[in-house]
C-alpha cells in the first residue's frame, strides 16, 4: 500500500501549504478590506481579475489540469523521457506565443472588455477597473510559466516548489499592497495589482532549482504533428470549451448581483472564498496529489488499484469536508465577524455576507469530490465527459439563479452554485460506475452517511455551546474569537469521538496524514 501512503504524504504538504496561502490570502483580504471597505474600488479589484484568469484559464489551466500530466506521466511510466521532453518544449512554445498575442490584444481592447462584464459601474470606477485590469493582465504570462513548471514537477511526483510558490505569491501581493496602497486614495488599491505581478514571478522563480534536479531539458521547437502534442490539444480542447462556457456563469452572476443592493457582489464573492477554503485546502491538495498515481496506475492497467485509489480519496474528502460544512454553517456569524468585520466592514455587512455563506456551505461536500472525479476521467484520458456533464451543470446553475435570485436575493445565487455541484458529483459518480463496472459505491455511501451522522451530532453541541458562550463573551471581535476557537475545538473533539466510537477507517487515515505531517 505504498501507493496510498505517498499520496497522503504529498496531501499532507499540499494542505500545509495550501492552508498557509489561504490563510496569507485572508490576511490579504482583510488588510483590504481595512483599507477599502467593501466598496467600489474593491468591486474594480475584483473585476480587474476576470480577464487575466478567463485568459489563463483558456489557455494554460485547463491544459495543464487535464492534459499535460497524463500525456507526460505516461512518457516518465513508460521509460521515454526524451521524447516527453520534446513534447513538453513544443507545447510551452505554442501556449507562450499565442497567449502573448491574446494579452496584447486584452490590453488593447480591456475598455469594452470591463464595459461588458459591469455595465452597471460608474464611469471612474470603470475607468479605475480598466487601469487595474491592465497590470494585472502581465500576470497570465509568468503564471503560464509557473504553470507548466509545476506540471513538470508534478508528473515526477515533486510537490513542494509549487506549494511554496503559492505562499510567495499572497505574500508578495501583500506586501506591495501595504507598501503602496493608501486607505483614502482608491486609486491607489493598485498596489495591490502590482504585488500580483511581482508574485506571479516569485512564484515561477522558485521552482527552477528543482527543475534543474529532475533534469530539465528545453527545446526551441514547435512540433505541431508529434503525436503527444497531438494527444495534450485533443485532452485539452473539451476542458477549454468549458472553460469559456463556464464564464456564461459568471457574466450571469456578475449581472445579477450588480442588480441587487451594491455590495452584493462583494458579500456573495467574500463567502465564496470561505466556500471555496475547505474545497481549496482539503480536496484540491487530495486531489492534486492522487493524480499523478491515478495516471500511473490507469498507464499500466492496474483497474483495482485505481478504483480502490480513487474511492479512498473520495471517502476522505467526504469524512474531512462534512464536518467542515456543518461546521461553517453554525459558526457563520463568528467566521465573517473576525475575518472581515473591521474598518470600513460593518455589521450589516456581516449580516449580509452570512445569507450566502449558510447557502454556499450546504455544497462544500459535493464541491469537494468534483475536484477528484474528473481527474479519474482524465487518467482515463478522457476529458470530455466530465466536461459535458460540467456544461450541463453549469446551465443548471443558471437556471437555479433565475429562479432562486429573487425570492432569496444574493443567498439565491449562492444555493443555485450548491445545487449544481450536487448535480454534477451525482451524475459524473453514475458515469464512472458504467465506465468501470464498480467504483466501490457503498462504502463511499456508508461513509457518507457516518459523516453526517457524526457531523450533526457535533453541530448541535456547537450550536448550543455558542449560543450559550455568546451571552458572557458578546459579539465583538474578542468575543467571536472566543467563540470560534472554542467551538471549533469542541466541534473537531465531539466528530473524532462519534468517528472513533463508529470504527471509521478515514478516521484512521486522516490521522495517519497528519502524524506523518508533524514528524517531518
């Protein structure tokens, strides 16, 4: 079972890792949010990062997610490294190029671009969206770089440059944001643009010297019919085509919210980073890792292996992130007070900001295992059916929107995201029990239901203990600390026991990780 421990190893890192650049990126944006509140420059802030990541996206995400670890992994299984090499040289080359040309073109053309996407911003909050936009769109080029290196990197399983260079990249952004923003100047949250660049370049630097270990070896070519080039853009074609697709969700979203009272955008975006923390820090760092064995073992045939591989991973997502959800949901209001509620962020806004969050929680699970299913797929070197089932979703989403968007406001666009994540894991996990006969269902089901089970149970002792804690410590600041932490402690206290007590075997594994993390 060395397979499974190496993965866990790897997990272990990426979720240190992961859990420090989150914890660097809240850092972030609460010290903007106590320079800015939550007004128009931030909404220009986070507007001017559309562009930049629709351009990443297109071009290298999707690539790299999908195609370029399977295709390369399998030249390193197979023995051929040479010609994995070549590959690798010739797809760089094309995806610099053409993405050089796009962010020419994105500078040119980013006043209709932010016209588009905001219609409802006043002309000098556009005018500083655009100004933003334009630093930022340098970005791209050096995380493509950073990128493809990582992909490298994780093809020979080596996880750690990356995981370093997420943490250099928050650091940096702060840095600069502190250095040269000025809380009266909006203007000036442009620093915070700067720092972005800067860190983007950080982020690449510090991978080179493990790159020159696994022996890199770069060629100026671009070999348009060498079959591995062939194979990346056949992989990669379904997974931008979603990609695109995917921003239909979010002009949708955009507009919506930029209808409802102004600062929604910013309270459903600010919820959707805590959404997205657990998924983030958990599940991705699972999945990142599994997938370089998933590869291997579906390059050489190992079926068992690969649905006993993938179901662990699933059911430990599913064991940490349940807990975390139910978790979030009763403490939502001490969360969003100690994160954002200072300088310019009130309580009406924590108020506001908690509505989404208690409907973006209820998805987390389901959010979570869709960061493992399609890489299942995609060591199967198939790409297109996660993404037809994610287009499908996504209209889903949109439909749910429309529908939900009046009755529950802001909380709707939020439910609706939750909604389709559920459609999606449910339909995808269908889709792989036909493609492999069996993917281990019910114990995934079992533990799933012994997770919520032991969640419910630890989120009512939670409920009670705050409510009853709340009326000595107040709702301050101090007080909500109090409250977080405690509660998180005896959350976490009360779901081990129920875990313990029920023989859980992701009980054991989750501890096994993090005992493997501390002795390293």
């Amino acid at each position: 079972m060395s397979s499974t421990r190496a993965v866990a190893k790897a997990a272990g890192l990426l979720m240190v890792a992961q859990l420090a650049s989150r914890i660097l990126g809240f850092f972030r944006e609460s010290i903007m949010a106590g320079f800015f509140g939550k007004t128009s420059a931030t909404d220009a802030y986070n507007t001017a990062f559309i562009l930049p990541d629709l351009l990443y996206w297109l071009l290298v995400g999707g690539v790299l997610s999908s195609a370029f670890i399977p295709v390369f992994s399998e030249y390193i299984n197979k023995g051929n490294e040479e010609e994995g090499w070549r590959v690798v040289s010739s797809v760089v080359n094309i995806i610099f190029i053409s993405l050089s040309l796009f962010v020419i073109l994105g500078i040119i053309f980013t006043p209709q671009f932010i016209y588009l996407q905001v219609p409802g911003f006043t002309k000098e909050n556009q005018a500083l969206a655009v100004h933003l936009t334009r630093i930022i769109l340098v970005q791209p080029l050096i995380l493509a770089l950073s990128g493809l290196t990582m992909g490298i990197l994780n093809s020979y399983k080596i996880f750690w440059p990356s995981a370093l260079g997420t943490v250099l990249y928050n650091a940096c952004i702060i840095l600069f944001g502190i250095v040269l923003a000025r809380p009266n100047n909006p203007q000036t949250i442009s620093g915070f643009a700067v720092g972005v660049v800067v860190g983007a370049l950080a982020n690449f630097l510090v991978q080179i010297p493990a790159l020159h270990r696994v022996g890199l070896r770069y060629y100026p070519i671009i070999d348009w019919r060498h079959p591995g080039v062939k194979r990346i853009a056949m992989l990669a074609v379904p997974i931008i085509l979603s990609y695109a697709l995917n921003q239909i969700q979010v002009v949708v979203n955009s507009n919506l919210g930029s209808q409802l009272v102004a600062g929604s955008i910013t309270s459903v975006w600010y919820s959707y980073r805590l959404y997205q923390l657990p998924v983030g820090i958990f599940a991705l760092a699972i999945a990142v890792a599994v997938f370089p064995t998933l590869n291997e073992q579906a390059t050489l045939n190992q079926w068992k292996d690969f649905v006993r591989t993938s179901s662990s991973a699933v059911r430990m997502v599913i064991f940490i992130t349940l807990p975390i959800s139910v978790g979030m949901i009763v403490l939502r209001y001490p969360l969003i007070r100690v994160l954002f509620q200072h300088g310019a962020f009130k309580a009406s806004d924590t108020l506001a900001t908690a509505i989404p969050l208690l409907y973006f929680a209820v998805g987390i699970s389901a959010q979570s295992v869709i960061q493992i299913l399609p890489r299942m797929f995609y060591a199967l070197q198939d790409t297109w059916t996660p993404v037809i089932i994610g287009i499908l979703s996504m209209f889903t989403n949109i439909v749910f929107m429309y529908l939900l968007v009046k009755p529950l406001q802001a909380g709707g666009l939020a439910f609706a995201t939750s909604l389709a994540a559920l459609f999606n894991m449910i339909v995808l996990l269908y889709l792989l029990r036909k493609r492999l006969k069996q993917i281990d269902g019910w114990r995934m089901l079992w533990t799933t239901l012994q997770s919520l089970g032991a969640s419910v149970l630890m989120g009512a002792a939670v409920y009670f203990w705050a409510k009853g804690l709340t009326s000595f410590v107040g709702s301050g600041t101090m007080g909500s600390i109090v409250i977080l932490i405690t509660g998180a402690a005896l959350g976490a206290t009360v779901f081990a026991v129920a875990a313990k007590i029920m023989r859980m075997e992701e009980f054991n594994q989750t501890l096994g990780m993090l005992k493997r993390r501390m002795h390293h």
